[in-house]
C-alpha cells in the first residue's frame, strides 16, 4: 500500500509540474503490470493531439500524434465515454480493430498489444485526455488486478487533471488581466500557440473570429485573409517562439477586412505561461486585436453622454476630429453643408467651445 500512497502523491505533485509525468507514468504501468501507460490528449476543434508515453517507440509515438490519432477507432470510443469509466478494447469491437487500418498498417508495428484499459480525465468539445494502459505484443492480456488497481487510482487521476486545467484557465485570465483590460473595449484578446492553434479567446476576439472578416479560425487556427498581413503573423509567431536571452518584441499588424473599411490594428506580444494542463498546447503570443468601428461606436456613445450631443452631432463631432475642414465631414456624414453648419453650431455651444480647432482638441483630449 506504501507504492500506492506514493505514486498518489506523484499525481498530485503533476499539477504543479508536468515534468513529473513520464516518470509518474511508468510507475503507474509497473504498479498495474502492464508494459506501457500512456496520457493522451486530443482536440479535434483545434486539430490537436498529444501523447505522453515514456516507454513507447518515440517514432510510433510521432506518427500518432501527427497522422494516427484520427484514425484510431478505440479513441471514438474513449470519447464517448463519461469522465473515469473505464474501457477496454471490448469496448471497440476487437474485430473492429484488428480489421482497421489503423492496426494493420499502424498498431501492429508498434511493439505494444492491442488489449488496453482507458479512462477519461476531462472531456471538452469532442476532445479528451485519457489515460491508456497497454498490454505487451508478446503477452497480449489484461487481467482483473490490472482493472483492480488501475480503479484506484482514477479518481485522484481525474481531480488532478481537473486542478491543473483549471490552474491553466485562471493563468490565461491573469495574463489578459495584466495588459490592463477592465470591462468593455475595443480591444479583443486571444492566446494562440505557435501552431496558430487559439487556446483561449475573450468574448470580442470570439465574436470578431465568427464574423470573419478578415480574421477568422479555420480548423482551429487563427487565420489572416490578406496574404501579406498572414506572413507578418507568421514571422512575428515564429520570433514569439524563439528561445533566447534577449525578449522578443511586440510586433503590430494592420488587417484590412474589406477594401474600404479602416484596417485592424492588431497586436502580436510574446507569453509565457508554463503549462500546467498534461500535454496541453503551450502558449506562444497574446493577440491584442483593435476595432476602430467598435472604438468609434464607443466614442459616440461618450460624446452623447459627455455632452449631450444628438447621435447626428456625435457622427459629425467624430469626422471633424480627422481635422480635413468642415465639408469633407459633412461629405462622409452623407448631410450637407448648410446641415453641418447648424450641427457644428449646437456641438460648439454643448463642448464650450467657440471655434473648429478648439473642437478638435476637446475631442482628442476626451480621447
């Protein structure tokens, strides 16, 4: 019982350092007589998957990760099955996968059996972290300890998974905390990894993604529609990911999304969070993405109340700002001039002030 309490005390050690899991692991595969364990994460909605497993074949293990994963016919099963049951390869269908691709061009070359035992940890989004235990190819078997004690252990497995996941989260919502965000804005934040992959997103960067204009997730990744603007974002995310003594710096990217409209001002900083969550993707930059026509709604809306200028008045007191004169207003107000004298008259009354330029400061100031 003394193995037991310590490979307990491993796990919960692995909240607070991943480093621990390849060894915790491989106590676990000895502790319940099997030949391998394996912590596996995947996340079909960001097109990623993960493995941990210190005494697999590390080429099996790449091929999984970045081919096989979709292709496993028990990882439909595990998905699909509550948080701490546990599954075996009965579960499957053995003749399901002995006739599957994925066995005979895959699995069957990887020096492990087919008999196995899975739980969930945490499912999200059609996604999971489990953890497999794997029989060996020349003694293809699992028996009733094996179950017997791997039940031990999934309870504690599954509320250390939990606490760790939940320590990423609140570091996400920390570093948006620090760069000064409180309540609305104009701003939406995102946290991507070098992949791309979008690993936490604010309410705005989720309503501007789905609008798709010029900015938009396709299998999970952040994308830019214009060529040039997604390079630059490439460039800035490889620099984000370099490893160096010197910090990389912030880097602005304008987005167009449509020809005529004001671009996006968007911002690519470097992040570093250590990741907490077991096979997680690990966060590379902090996107700050600034909507002039949310910060022009905003700017009415604070002129109206400032001052208490009509929306009309608000919408001209806004064009004059760009400081062209009083008819290039009126023009992208779509009024006349005669109209927008008359408006500049009861803006210069309601603001305090008696002339164009005065305006102008007022309005940058207020800004």
């Amino acid at each position: 019982m003394d193995k037991a309490s310590n490979l307990v005390g491993q796990i919960y050690d692995a909240v607070f350092d991943t480093g621990i899991w390849p060894q915790l692991l491989c106590s676990l595969a000895d502790y319940c007589g099997v030949e391998n364990a394996a912590l596996v994460v995947t996340d079909p909605s960001i097109h990623f998957s993960s493995v941990i497993t210190p005494r697999a074949d590390p080429y099996v293990v790449s091929q999984y990760a970045e081919k096989w994963w979709a292709h496993d016919p028990t990882a439909a099963t595990t998905a699909s099955m509550p948080v701490g049951r546990i599954t075996s390869l009965a579960d499957t269908g053995r003749e399901k996968f002995f006739c599957s691709r994925f066995y005979n061009d895959y699995w069957r070359h990887s020096g492990l059996g087919a008999e196995r035992l899975a739980t969930n940890l945490s499912t999200d989004r059609g996604g999971f972290s489990s953890i497999v235990l794997q029989a060996p190819a020349r003694r293809d078997r699992i028996g009733a300890d094996t179950v017997k004690r791997f039940s031990y252990f999934i309870p504690h497995l599954v509320r250390a998974v939990g606490l760790a996941r939940n320590l990423q989260r609140a570091a996400f919502e920390t570093s948006l905390l620090k760069t000064g965000k409180h309540g609305p804005s104009a701003t939406s934040t995102a946290i991507i990894d070098r992949e791309r992959r979008v690993l936490f997103a604010d309410s705005g960067a989720e309503r501007l993604f789905s609008e798709g204009r010029g900015i938009s997730i396709i299998k999970g990744r952040l994308r830019f529609a214009e060529e040039r603007s997604h390079a630059a974002l490439q460039a800035a995310l490889s620099t984000c990911s370099a490893t160096g003594v010197s910090a990389p710096h912030a880097r602005r990217i304008a987005v167009r999304p449509k020809p005529d409209a004001m671009p996006y001002s968007v911002e690519i900083r470097p992040i570093r969070i250590a990741s907490t969550a077991p096979g997680a993707p690990v966060p590379s930059a902090l996107i700050h993405i600034s909507n002039p026509e949310l910060d022009r709604d905003q700017c009415l809306v604070v002129l109206q109340k400032r001052f208490g200028l009509t929306p009309a008045e608000a919408r001209l007191a806004l064009e004059m700002r760009k400081g062209d004169g009083r008819a290039a207003a009126a023009r992208r107000c779509g009024i006349s001039i005669n109209t927008a004298r008359t408006h500049l008259t009861s803006i210069f009354g309601k603001t305090g002030v008696t002339r164009q330029a005065e305006l102008i400061k007022v309005l940058i100031e207020l800004e």
